[in-house]
C-alpha cells in the first residue's frame, strides 16, 4: 500500500507542463486509493501493466510493472508469465503483445489509442505496393497494425532501425510509414557509405513533426550549453543540430550517462517528465508537446479493464493475420540479437 506521501515523494520533481503534469501533494493523495486499487487487483487477476514512458507519470511510477521503448516493451511483453497484460500506450504496442502472446488476455486502457503513423498505412496498401516494387524488401516500423505487419518481411523500432536496414541482404528496401525516419534512415545510410535503395511512405508523427530547427536555435541561445536530444520520428533538419538521436529507452540512457546537466528533450513530454523523476539534479529544459493517443490513458482506465473490460477494450487478432505478422516481429529480434534471420520471400498476391 502507497500512502499520498509517499506518491508525492515519487512525483514532485515533474515540472515540464506546468499544471498538465505537475503533482501536488493533495492530487497524490486523491491518487493513492486509486493506486492501491490497481496494484491489488493486478495480484488477483495474475495480471501485469507494461506502460511506454510517454504515458502520464502516475501510471509509470505507480503501477506499471516494466516500463520502456517500444522494443523493450515488446521484448518485456515475450518475458511475462502473468495470463492478463494491461498495455498502457497505443494499441499498435498492445497488438504488438498479442502477437507473441497469443494464450494471454491483452487489455488497453487508453480511450483514443491511435497513432498517426499508425493509422497512415493498411495492408491493402502495402498488398498494392508489393507489387509496384516485387523486388524490394519491405521494412515496417513497430507503429503499424499487425495487418501491414503481416503484409512486410522485417519489423524495425527506433532503437534499431539503422542496424537492421544496413544489415538486411537486399539493397532495396522500402520502408513505412513514417517519411521523416525514412529520410533519416536515408541520410543515415549515406554517412555511414551504404548504398542502397530506399523507398518512403508519406505518414508522419503528429507530435514529432513539429519542431522546427529554428527552436534548437533558440534553445541553445537562451541555455547555453544545453545537450539537444531528438526521436528520428523529428524531420531532418532536426536530426542535423541534435547532438544525439535516439528511441525514448536510450534517450534516457544517454542522460543518465552523460556529464552534461542540461538538456532539451525534442519528443513527447512523458520522457521529459521520467527525466526530471529520476535525475533530479539535472535540468529539462524546452516545451512540453502531448501525444493526446498514449495521455489517453489513466488510472481508472486501468481500473476499469482489470474489473470489467468492455470488448474494444481487449485485443483480438485473426489467427493468420497473427501468425504472418509474428514472423516479421520475429524477424527484428533475429537481427537484432544477431542471429541467422531467415528471410522467407512473402507471396505477391496476383
Ligand atoms: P520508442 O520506441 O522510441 O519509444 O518510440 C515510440 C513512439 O511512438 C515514438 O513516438
Ligand atoms: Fe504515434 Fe507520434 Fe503518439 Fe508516438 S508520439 S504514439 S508516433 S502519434
């Protein structure tokens, strides 16, 4: 049992949005039942919370039980022998955890679980696309539904999309949804001398796209020496004056280690706000930006499908569309834990 205190205790160092994400000691306090609620009925239901750091901060470090990028998460989701996941995020992330749960209830508790990346591409596209180009290999990134995961050869995060494209043994790829990581992947491929060719799709993060490099201008002139951190979600312009880029998971890492005390996160503010939680002596600074899909979610959403979900509450998935999409998951753990990865060519639908 977590007394108000000992919430506030917990959560009093976010500051980045002023009223949205701050924490009083009277709010902790109306909290804690809630808290406790959960942490209780979790016990009872043998059911576990995984929550992306986007999510709001209550969630993060009052209830989840793993917390991370969306790789480690869907890495996580693999490690768990509870029967129940309550998936804290979006619902590509709680598709994502039926695909390699199968045998377990997956629960999301967000009430607008969507994702402009998401939500930019079908299968039906990508059926379509194969054909215009039969000989490229088709890379999804993890914010896609399990029907174009389904339809693609490899799965890629942002953690690890640079290593898996540069790896993968074709030298034409087409890459989706996200058109900004796809450039940067391009850009990211020249540096580094590997030539091959690489197709885009035209979605983008709402969120992401945004900022603009005149900011980081911005933000170095009025904190000097601040260390500028962006998600390859941002554009390209973004990606050159950035001193370091990188999925959210090692974002935080980078803080962590790094000398510097100042720094600007240009991604979603629940990063911002894990920051201030756990390296207290070290600034945030910068705007705060919300992704309205992952602050869907909250404490009584979570109460609610651990008591009663209702059935849009809980993921299903057709067995085939699962098995399909389970491969080109599959297919991103093999190359990123660097085993033999064996690429069964798709069927081209005629
Ligand atoms: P990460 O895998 O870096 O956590 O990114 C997920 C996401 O949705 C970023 O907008
Ligand atoms: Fe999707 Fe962007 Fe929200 Fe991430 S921040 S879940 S990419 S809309």
């Amino acid at each position: 049992m977590i007394t108000g205190a000992e919430l506030y205790e917990k959560l009093k160092d976010v500051r980045i949005s002023g009223g949205a994400c701050t924490f009083t000691p009277e709010k902790c306090e109306s909290m804690a039942p809630l808290v406790n609620a959960i942490n209780a009925l979790k016990k009872e239901r043998n059911a576990v919370i995984l929550a992306h750091s986007y999510v709001s901060p209550e969630i993060v470090y009052g209830v989840a039980d793993y917390t991370g990028d969306s790789y480690a998460l869907a890495k996580d989701a693999t490690r768990t022998t509870a029967d129940t996941i309550v998936f804290a995020a979006v619902r590509f992330m709680g598709e994502t955890a039926k695909i390699l749960n199968p045998g377990k209830r997956v629960l999301i508790p967000g009430t607008d679980t969507g994702c402009t990346l998401a939500d930019a591409v079908t299968g039906d596209d990508v059926r379509r696309l194969r054909k215009e180009f039969p000989e490229h290999t088709f890379v999804c990134y993890i914010n896609t539904t399990a029907d174009v995961k389904a339809e693609c050869e490899v799965c890629v995060t942002s953690s690890n999309v640079y290593h898996i494209v540069e790896t993968i043994p074709n030298d034409k790829i087409y890459f989706l949804p996200d058109k900004l990581m796809g450039q940067n992947l391009v850009d990211e491929m020249k540096r580094r001398g590997v030539e091959k060719d690489i197709q885009i799709f035209g979605g983008r993060c709402y969120v992401h796209e945004e900022y603009d490099p005149e900011m980081v201008r911005f933000l170095r002139l009025k904190f000097p020496g601040v260390k500028v951190l962006s998600h390859p979600e941002c554009n390209p312009g973004i990606i050159k004056v950035s001193d370091y880029v990188g999925s959210t998971s090692q974002m935080l890492d980078y803080v962590q280690k790094s000398k510097d005390d100042r720094f600007a996160m240009l991604t979603e503010c629940g990063l911002s706000s894990r920051l201030q939680i756990e390296f207290p002596e070290k600034q945030i600074v910068g705007s705060c930006t919300l992704c309205k899909y992952m602050k869907s979610n909250t404490l009584e959403g979570i109460l609610r499908v651990l008591l009663k979900p209702r059935p849009q509450d809980e993921i299903t998935l057709d067995e085939d569309v699962r098995l399909r999409a389970q491969r080109c998951i599959d297919a991103m753990f093999e190359y990123v834990e660097r085993k033999p990865v064996s690429h069964v060519p798709l069927e081209i639908p005629s």
